[in-house]
C-alpha cells in the first residue's frame, strides 16, 4: 500500500512541475499585467503543492525505511 501512494505522490508532484513550467513559459513569452499576476498566483500554489508533496514523500520513505 505504502508504494502505490509513494508512486502516486511522485506522479502528482510530476504533473505539477510540468504545469509550473508551462506557465512559467507563458510568462516568459508575453507580458500582460493582469494575465502575469494570475500566472505568477498559479505558479505560487502550484510550488506549494510541489512542497507539500515533497514533504509527505519524505514522511513516506522514512516509514517505509522503519521495521
């Protein structure tokens, strides 16, 4: 069970970084005042979510690591 939710988190955390860069790309590109702040928003959450997961595959790998 520990390793699907351990394979789970890194695929979400992989979706995430993929979105993060997309949108980063579209800031790179144009630069509309608006558009770019809801962006530069999107990019804030979404590295925070990366965080969180980051964290939780941490707690996983040390529980998985535990006899």
């Amino acid at each position: 069970m520990e390793q699907s939710r351990l394979v789970n988190f890194h695929t979400a955390r992989q979706h995430l970084a993929e979105r993060r860069s997309t949108i980063i790309e579209v800031l790179a590109r144009a630069y509309q005042r608006e558009q770019s702040d809801a962006h530069i928003d999107m990019v804030i959450k979404i590295q925070a979510a990366i965080e969180i997961i980051d964290k939780a595959i941490g707690e996983e790998e040390r529980a998985a690591q535990q006899p």
